[in-house]
C-alpha cells in the first residue's frame, strides 16, 4: 500500500512524513524544501490484538506457558515479528508513504515544480492533502503573520489540489480524445470504457475505477453517446470523477495546536478531516528514540523514564506537550494513517504460517509475518503475495483458527491465521 502526502509548500508535509516513518529528512520553513519525492515506510498498529494474545491464551491453559511476569518488556506478546513489532499484543505493520514535493496553484500548467510532482503520486492508492490550519502560509508556502480569514483559506487550499489534478487528468484526456470517440463510434460505450482503462493504466487504473466514473458521470450528464461533439466542460466533469477514483483525498489539517477555534469544521471533502500535530507528533517519536520517554504513536499520553537526566527546559516542554496531547486526544497522524488504510481502504491485517496448530513458520518463529490486504482477499491471491511458487502450486488452505479446511476462494478477513498447502 502507497498513501501520499501532498499539499502546497510548506504546510508540515516532511514533518508529518519523517513523524510517521522516523526517516531523515530536509524540513525548513520555505518552499519547496522537497525536491523529490521521499518514500519511506509507517508502521500502524493493526485494528485488532494480534493473534499471539490467543495462542499465548491456548498455551497457558494447556499449562504450557507460564502467564506473563510484571517486568516482561514485551507485556505478554510471545509472536516474532520480521518487520515491525509486537508489545502488549499490539502488532505494528508497514505502510508506505510517499512525500511528494509541494506544488502551487497552475502546476499542471508548468508552474513551480509543473507536473513533476504528478508522477510521484502514480500507483498511490490515497492521499492525504496537508493542510495549513492555523493559516500560517500563503496559497503558495511562504511564511505570512496570519491569513484574514483561515476558513476561507483552508477552502482555496484544498481546492486548488484538486482543480490541479483535473486539470492535468483532463489533459490526458484531450491528448487522445479524437482517438478514443472514433473507438466509441465503432464499439460503443465499451470502447469508451477500454480506452479509459488503457489511457490510465499508468496511473494505476483498474477497470473498476473507470466503470465507477462512468456511473457517476452517467448519473450526472445521462448516457455516454456521442463523445465526440461533447463541450470541454463536459470533458472536464469526466475528468473530475476519474480523479476522485484515481486518486481518493483526505484532508490532515496540520499545526491544528496553533490554529484559532477548530477551522477545519468549515472544509467540505468527501474523504476524511483530521485535526494533526505534526511536529509534535515527531518530537515525542524522537524523545522515545532517544529513551527520554515511552511513547506509542496515537496514544493520547507519554512517560517519562526519568526526570533526573532531563534539565527544566525540557521537563517544561515535555509537560507543555503532554497536556496538549490529553486535550487533542492525540496527534492525530497515526490516526489518520490508520483510518485511512483499514476504514477507507478497507485493508486487513492476515497472518500466513506453515503450521496451522502452533502458528509458527518453516523455521520455527512464531507469527512472524502480518500482510496487509484488501478485506476478502481469497486465500489463492493471498497465497501468490506471500510467494509466487504457493500460488501456482497451490491445493488448498487452512484457517488456523478453526482448523477448517477452505479452497482457493475462500475470503480472509482480518486478523486471520492462514496455512496454505501448495505443490512443492
């Protein structure tokens, strides 16, 4: 999975990216700190305990394992994660981001970085706009005393992102529109629905993307005749709901601890809003790091470990934050992330093992691998992601939980533990 964050320059983009992903990155207060893109990967908790909280359950009343000690690190998880963690059965997994380097509005047009910054968001399957909620920047990033009016510009903000991308959809378009109506003379709204498929196949379409648009689009202009004598306003509305399949928007309105009142209530998107605090949210991620503090992003507090190491300057910021995070109920930026990937997304976390009893693999660890899929994966395409030679070979799978033996169309859901038998 690839969640972009975009936005005009300036707005705590890098700060949010290097917050959720610890990655070192150029971070400044002018535009265009980013150049390129910077990909780096989050790791989320999953949406429920990880399974290794039953099988240590099962263990314990077989008298197997002894119940957790009050000084285990670990708070009772026994799995052995090859990437991420597991601690008091919350089991982080990887997402990817992808910071894309700010634009301005005429982007599509050349201006600023021009469409460069479009590439980088090929294949992200959502994105999220940061957005400058305390009104700290123009529409272009530079730093100003404050805007008149944050509402209003929180709503230029988010409108120019997508004014941009329709802009830029809608010249792909044109580009090969007297094509694609000859196609539809010949085949008829199939034809359309073809050339739609090729022409955005770069850019990560699936069919089910296009035929989405067309029904919304349909529902708008009625039927699909005709295409060739369209006006380009009728093109451009085309455009419009490609877009908003192509690329989903939610909306993290950034340095919300500074803004006046809650002006994000006032922004009208048909993703997610989420107040966040990015630059918090990467102080604490450091501090804990750095063993100051124990901190689990999207908790709504910290502790510290001790006091007698901190001098007054920094116990002061520690407490200042502290009670900030308690008002706001968090930063905000893992909750995005997550809401993001396991509501809008719909994705889950599934558990592949080679043994179906003991939930371990091959070589002995216990639950080390957590994919990150669509809800209802059948097990045979889930099987091809965790190898290629298991889903050509495979014969059938096994729900770890029941014991149930499934074929290659059986759906997994989340927190699923899944053996899969394949032809070696």
């Amino acid at each position: 999975m690839r969640i972009g964050l975009v936005g005009k320059p300036n707005v705590g983009k890098s700060t949010y990216f290097s917050a959720a992903t610890l990655a070192k990155v150029d971070i400044a207060n002018y535009p265009f700190c980013t150049i390129d893109a910077n990909v780096g990967v989050a790791f989320l908790a999953a949406p429920q305990p990880c399974p290794c909280k039953d099988l240590r359950q099962r263990l314990e009343s077989d008298g197997r394992l002894e119940a957790t000690s009050e000084d285990d690190p670990r708070r009772g998880s026994i799995c052995e994660p090859r990437t991420g963690t597991c601690v008091g059965h919350i089991r982080l997994v990887p997402t990817f981001l992808v910071d894309v380097a700010g634009l301005v509005p005429g982007a599509s047009e050349g201006r600023g970085r021009g469409n460069a910054f479009l590439s980088d968001l090929a294949n992200c399957d959502a994105l999220i706009q940061v957005v400058d909620a305390a009104g700290l920047t123009d529409l272009e990033g530079n730093p100003i005393a404050a805007v008149d009016d944050v509402e209003f510009s929180l709503k230029e903000e988010t409108e120019f992102l997508t004014t941009e991308l329709d802009s830029w959809i809608y010249g792909i378009l044109t580009d090969g529109w007297s094509r694609g109506a000859r196609r539809v003379q010949a085949e008829g709204e199939k034809g359309l629905t073809s050339f739609l498929h090729e022409r955005f196949t770069g850019l990560g379409a699936k069919l089910s993307h296009v035929l989405q648009a067309l029904d919304g689009f349909r529902n708008e202009w009625g039927n699909l005749e005709t295409p060739w004598m369209w006006p380009d306003e009728r093109v451009l509305s085309l455009a419009s709901y490609l877009r908003k399949q192509l690329f989903p928007i939610h909306i993290a309105a950034n340095k919300a601890d500074s803004a006046k009142g809650t002006p994000w209530d006032s922004i009208t998107a048909t993703g997610l809003i989420q107040p966040t605090m990015a630059d918090m949210e990467l102080a604490l991620r450091r501090a804990d790091s750095g063993g100051m503090i124990s901190y689990v992003p999207g908790e709504h507090t910290f502790s510290i470990l001790d006091e007698s190491k901190l001098n007054p300057a920094q116990l002061n910021a520690l407490s200042s934050m502290k009670e900030k995070l308690s008002l706001a109920k968090g930063t905000g930026v893992s909750e995005l992330l997550s809401n993001v990937l396991f509501g809008a997304l719909g994705h889950v976390v599934v558990y592949p093992v080679a043994d179906e009893t003991a939930w371990k693999d091959s070589e002995g660890r216990i639950l080390p691998d957590a994919f990150v899929v669509p809800n209802g994966i059948e097990a045979k395409t889930l099987a091809f992601k965790v190898h290629t030679d298991l889903g050509n070979g495979f014969i059938k799978a096994v729900d770890g939980r029941t014991r149930r033996v499934v074929g290659s169309d059986h759906e997994c859901g989340d927190n699923d533990v899944i053996k899969i038998h394949a032809k070696s």
